[in-house]
C-alpha cells in the first residue's frame, strides 16, 4: 500500500513537455521517479523489486490522473 504520496511538477525529456517528480512509502521502502506526460515512468535508483510491480505501476497511474489531469 502506497503512503505519503509526494508531487511536483519538473522538466520533462525536453522543454514543451511536462513532466512529475513523485516519491512514496511502500513497505518501509521510499521510492522515487518521474512520470512523463505520456505515461511513461522513470524510476530513480532501482524502483520496485517487489511481487506486484505492475499493480504498483497502475496505481501509480491512477494517483497521476487524479492529482494532475482531473
């Protein structure tokens, strides 16, 4: 379960696209990365090596389009 959701909007791959600094607790674990603004997901470090790594990435898409494209 994700907690201490954390947003701020940062530089996209280049100047006219917009891109998402994040970083969360899960599992005692602080993870990080960018979300771009075509839904593509840079992890910081070496993201999530945990069982439900693509449950993880849909939430990860879900929290991105209620905080930013409501």
């Amino acid at each position: 379960m994700i907690t201490h959701f954390q947003l701020r909007e940062t530089k996209g791959k280049d100047y006219f696209r917009k891109a998402w600094h994040f970083q969360f607790l899960i599992e005692g674990q602080w993870l990080s990365g960018i979300y771009h603004q075509d839904g593509t997901i840079d992890w910081n470090g070496e993201g999530y090596s945990g069982a439900h790594e693509q449950e993880l990435t849909r939430e990860i898409h879900r929290l991105m389009s209620y905080h930013v494209f409501r």
